[in-house]
C-alpha cells in the first residue's frame, strides 16, 4: 500500500435493507453515519495512511445490484465493538441473530464514520487500478473473492 490508496470494499445488502439507502438516510438526518466491515480488523497503519490521503472509500454493490460503485468519504474510523453514541442501521443488530449469517456473530470489526456516499460514474470506477498490479479494479473483482481491495485513482 503507497500513501496515496483508498479502500475499495465490496458490500452485501441485507434482506430487504438496501445497503446504500439506509446508511444515506441517517447521514440525511443525523449528518454522519457508522458502517462495519466485518470481519478481521483492517492494519490501523494503513487506515492513518488513506485517513491522511483525504479519507476517501470506495465502495461496489452486488452483481444483482447492478454492480455500481460509490465514493464515500470518511470523517473518522474506529477497531473494536461498538461505541455506545455510535449510529448505524438498525438492521446491524437484526443479522446478529440471524442463523444464516455465520460470519456475523458480533458487531466488531473496522468501523468507518461517514458523511457522503455518492454513486461515482462507470467512467470514474474504470480508472480505479489495484495498487498490487496496477490492473483495473473492474477488471479484477469478477474473479477475486476479495472483499477488500487498494486502489489508486
């Protein structure tokens, strides 16, 4: 990872949450939003770097979704359990006791505070290239399992 990397993180929606619409709706209301990636916690070093390049995310829907990107852009992120005065879904709380979601069995992970998520152009998410290879994210996400890349504009 350079000093200039941004996270891309593929997301999942929830039974009949929309993952974007319901965090845009508290950042509507309420100014900022917290959103969990699950799962093991992301290296605080590389967080302070893409913190320090402008605290830019990227983030892509689901092939059923349409396979969209948006750019959020992150005022704070947090490791652990949640904070008590911290805002997300409802619906966060809902998959804890949810018998088909393995992978969640507790709401600790990377926390990323959010004040926008706005849906980038096809043209913006083709110039998003790894910073491993340098080949386009685009390019790439059909046959990775990753759900976590680095990309570089």
């Amino acid at each position: 990872m350079d000093e200039n990397s941004m996270l891309l993180l593929r997301y999942s929606s929830y039974k009949k949450y929309d993952f974007i619409r319901e965090h845009n709706n508290i950042i509507k209301n309420k100014g900022s939003v917290w959103m969990l990636k699950v799962g093991k916690c992301i290296p605080e070093n590389k967080l302070q770097k893409m913190y320090e390049y402008g605290g830019v995310m990227y983030l892509r829907s689901p092939k059923i979704e349409g396979e969209k990107f948006y750019k959020a852009i992150i005022k704070a992120y947090y490791s652990g359990e949640p904070k008590r005065n911290m805002i997300f879904p409802k619906y966060y709380n809902e998959m804890l006791n949810d018998e088909d979601l393995w992978l969640v069995d507790s709401l600790s992970g990377t926390w990323f505070e959010i004040v926008e998520i706005k849906e980038i152009s096809k043209t913006q998410a083709e110039r998003l290239k790894l910073v491993s290879n340098g080949k386009r994210a685009v390019d790439v996400l059909s046959c990775t399992r990753s759900s976590m890349l680095y990309v570089n504009e």
